[in-house]
C-alpha cells in the first residue's frame, strides 16, 4: 500500500503579479503527482503558528487553479520572518521540524526573493545536519530581479512591463504644456537597477541606476542640456540610486536612523525622486515633478506579462518534480538558451550560493556616463517584457 506524500508550500517578501502563478504550479505539479499539497498561511511565520490550508482541496476545480495563475499579490498571504541560525535559536528549527513530521511533509517548497532562499538555505542545512529525509526547494521570484544563479524571477517582467507603460503615459502627460520641466519618476530597487532600467525601453531621456554612482552636478549638467533644446525631460530613478561616497539618495532627504525591516534593510525606501526634483528645482529654477510609482509597480495584472506568468507557473512545477525526486537545498532557475527566438529551460542551482548575495546591473550595460541603459541591455529585458510599443503621433 503506497503512503500519500505531501508537498508543503510557502509565499513570503512582497508580493507580484506572478507569485500565485508559481503557486498555481507547485498545486498543479502536486496533484498530478498524487500528492497532497498543504499551503503555509502567512509565510514561515504562520506556519510555525499552525496555520495551514489544503491546497488539493482548495483548487481542486482545474478552472480555480486557471483563475489562480492570473491572480495577482500572494493568495497565501506572506510574512517577512527572518529565521535565525539555529545557533541563535535553535527551538525555532525543533518546532518546525515537529510540524513537518506531523503533517508528513516529504518536500518544503518556499516561493520568494533573497530573504526567502535564505529560509530554504538555513532549512535545508539544518535537515542535512539532522538526518532529515524532508526535501527543501526555492522558487525564485522577485520584482527587482537581483537573485543569483538565475538568467531572471518571475514577477520581474510584469512590474518592468507596467514600469514601461507608466513612464511612458506620465511622458504624455508631462509634455502638455509649453513650458520648460523636469518629471522623475522613482522605480523600486533597494539595492539592484533592474526594474529602473526597464523604464529605457519607454525612452526616457536620463535613467539613473544604484550600480552608476550619482554625480548630482553632472547630473543637473545633462538636464539643463536637454532643457535647452525641448521643453520636457524624463528620468527613471532607482530608489536605490547611491552618491559616489556609498550614500543612498534618499537618506540625503530623511532623518538620520531610518527605521529597518527585520532583514536589516530601510523600512521606507522612497524620496531620492522627491529630493532630486528638489534639487532640480532649486539649481535649474524649472517646474519639476516627482512621481512614485511605490507598490503600483509589484501587482499590476492588468499588464502583466504571459511570458512572466508562464515561467512563473513552470518554475513551481519544476520546484515539485525536483523535490520529490529528493533534490535539496536548491532553487529552482532559469537558463536563457537565446534571445531570438527566446527561449529558456529549467535548472537547478545550489541555493546555498544563491542566498544572501545581490545580483545587480552589469555596469556594461550602463552607459559609459552613468545615465542610461546599453542595447545590450534592452535586449534582455524585451523578451520578458513581452513589450510591444505602441506607436504614439509625436506631439508638437
């Protein structure tokens, strides 16, 4: 008589229009495998709480897995937990390692960014190191694209399709009037400039990136450049764009001893758009214009891309086939075969060299001034984008 195995699955960090598509994977995956599929409520965090849903049940209809795929933010809902290592406390491990066995989970799947595969990295080793015969598997997704060991994450070419679309209707709308201004808007990227630099593909006139150290002056050079020859400039700007001595913009606008999230980070992120227009304003005495595009940019499913949430949905699969195969301590990626024709594959990388590490913007995908994007660049990006601009009368 065979036993029944069990697929557990987490969402945690912030949620995109894509997550639930890799949810709706790792259930699709699970079921067809026989397996019961139980979901974490609210991250690692819920779970140590007994919170749990039965996913097989849940979506046992093929239409409700079908609408899950399209369905934007995190149906689970999502924590932002840092466990700690088991010699800070080890009863957090024991009493994770009890639920596992009382449920009978035989693969522990975690769908997040960097802090996730953290998760997945501290748990897999702590089974290892405890004879543990529970798989535990990453699958990658997050907006800012910056984890290691995968060509890009799921969740990325939807906010970079939307990043686009925004940068290039709040262009029409800045060139109303017949006046001389300059309009920033301010892209999420705590650390890496990849959501940022998908605003080139609307053609922004300056996109300014965390791996290109601002130079406020030459900065300000450029537009006044541009502003004497048209009336309107555009700028993408990475929330995380730093000062050539290590200091992030937005802490130039902010109270020293900004408040951290639990992974140590800046809780509030923003203002490098609102101080440079400051600035701007201040130096050039034009009218400037920030915009945020904030927490627009994680769940817009109304132009999110088919290519993202395939990928997403595929990647989730690939999670359940890997981990009940008895692959551990990995995430699951994915490998670019080419560009034209796209097309990428699966694979499995060590998540112990994915975790705690920041993929960032090769800086020879940045122009040589620091204030734009290559071809190279737009390359990678349009694919995933799935990005078909539409052709627009210019204006006079």
């Amino acid at each position: 008589m065979s036993v029944e195995r069990c697929v557990l699955v987490g969402q945690s960090g912030g949620p995109t229009a894509a997550i639930n598509s890799s949810l709706a994977g790792v259930i699709s995956a699970g079921i067809e495998a026989g397996a019961r599929v139980v979901g974490m409520r609210y991250g690692i965090q819920g779970f140590l709480d007994g919170r749990m849903v039965e996913l097989d049940r849940a979506f046992a209809d093929p239409a409700d897995l079908d609408l899950l795929r399209e369905t934007p933010s995190s149906w689970l809902g999502s924590c932002r937990y840092k466990l700690p290592t088991p010699s800070e406390d080890e009863s957090v491990y024991q009493r994770l390692f009890d639920r596992f066995e009382e449920i009978g989970a035989d693969a522990v799947l975690y769908i997040g960014g960097n802090d996730s595969m953290d998760t997945i990295a501290k748990l897999g080793a702590y089974g290892r190191d405890h004879g543990s015969d529970i798989s535990f598997v990453g699958v990658p997704k997050t907006i800012d694209n910056d984890l290691v060991g995968t060509d890009h994450t799921p969740g990325y070419g939807s906010a970079a399709r939307f990043v686009a679309t925004a940068m290039r209707e709040i262009t029409c709308d800045a060139n109303v009037y017949d006046l001389k201004s300059v309009t920033f808007v301010e892209i999420m990227g705590r650390d890496a400039g990849w959501l940022a630099a998908s605003a080139a593909l609307a053609n922004p006139d300056i996109v300014l990136l965390p791996e290109a150290p601002l130079d406020v002056d030459a900065l300000l050079g450029r537009v006044a450049e541009l502003l004497a020859v048209k009336n309107t400039v555009m700028v993408g700007v990475s929330e995380g764009v730093r000062t050539a001595d290590g200091r992030l913009v937005c802490e130039l606008a902010a109270a020293s001893g900004a408040d951290v999230d639990e992974f140590g980070h800046l809780a509030t992120l923003s203002g490098a758009g609102r101080w440079l227009a400051a600035v701007a304003k201040e130096r050039l005495g034009c009218k400037t214009r920030s915009v945020e595009l904030s927490t627009l940019q994680r769940c817009a499913s109304y132009v999110a891309s088919e290519v993202d949430l395939s990928e997403a949905f595929e990647l989730g699969r690939a999670g359940v086939r890997a981990a009940l195969a008895g692959e551990t301590t990995k995430m699951c990626a994915l490998e670019r075969v080419s560009n034209d024709p796209y097309e990428v594959r699966t694979a499995l990388v060590d998540v112990l060299s994915v975790a705690n590490r920041v993929k960032g913007v090769p800086r020879a995908w940045i122009s040589a001034d620091g204030m734009g994007v290559t071809d190279e660049l737009l390359a990678y990006v349009r694919p995933l984008v799935d990005w078909i601009p539409i052709e627009l009368a210019a204006l006079d």
